[in-house]
C-alpha cells in the first residue's frame, strides 16, 4: 500500500494527473472490464461510506423521532377566544443527542448504533453503481461528440 502512494504522489508530481495514477492501478490490478469499473467503484464507495456514516445517521434518526418514554402526561390548557383547549403532553425520551449516544450505547451496545445498515445498504449500492455506470458512459459520449464539432 505504502508504494502505491507513493506512485501515486511521484505521478502526481511529474504531472501525469492522478488519472493515470488511477488507470494504471485500476486496469493492471484486475481482469474488470472498462464498462465495469464505474459500477464497481460507486457499489464499494457506498459501502464504505454507509458504514463509516450510518451510526451518525442512527443518532440524527433517533433524536429526530424523539420517541417518547414512559407515559406521564401533563395536562396544558390553552385559552384563546372564549374556547379553551386540554392538551396532554409528553415527555421526550431524549433531551439532547448526547443522551441518545449514552442511551443507545448503554441499551444496545456497538450493534445499536448500526441497526438497519444491511438494508439499507442492500437499497442504496445498486443504485449508487448504476448511477456511476450511467454518468461515466454519458461523460465518454459526451466527450466524443464535443471532439467531433471541434
């Protein structure tokens, strides 16, 4: 790993780009082919990013729905215009994010904070490839049409 960063910043300094840095580890490391490759790099880059991000995900969901804990209601009443309403309220099971963070790792340990991720997961790689697939096929004709007005 160590000298293929170390190719990468030699490249990148003898201005080849890293797109060549790119094309020479991608293309002389595996048999893909070229249409496969896009695909193949938006699938693995979801999947690292979902699993890097999801358990911020899990708390921002969490404190959002705020689930409410145990009932105890409070009777509010409200008055406006000679009609007074009751309302019963209740009390947030989270006050602040870092209740759920101490709630959650308390309650459920590590897995909690990644519960729902192979889901998730199984919904949003393909789709992730594709989108690569489709936009890197679209750049390449783009580019081809653009070269042969010029």
């Amino acid at each position: 790993f160590f000298f293929q960063a170390e190719d990468g910043i030699r490249d990148a300094q003898e201005s080849r780009g890293l797109g060549d840095v790119y094309k020479r580890q991608v293309h002389g490391d595996t048999n893909l082919s070229e249409q496969a490759i896009p695909f193949v790099a938006g699938a693995v880059s979801k999947i690292v990013c979902g699993i890097l991000y999801y358990p911020f995900s899990t708390v921002r969901t969490r404190f959002q729905q705020n689930q409410y804990g145990e009932y105890s209601p409070q009777k509010v009443v409200i008055k406006g215009q000679g009609v007074s309403h009751i309302i019963e309220l209740q009390e947030s099971k989270y006050q602040t994010v870092q209740q759920v963070i101490k709630q959650t790792w308390r309650n459920e340990g590590r897995r909690g904070f990644f519960k729902g991720l192979f889901p998730n997961l199984i919904r949003t790689v393909p789709s992730s490839g594709i989108f690569f697939f489709f936009y890197e096929m679209f750049k390449k004709m783009y580019g081809r049409v653009m070269e042969s007005y010029y």
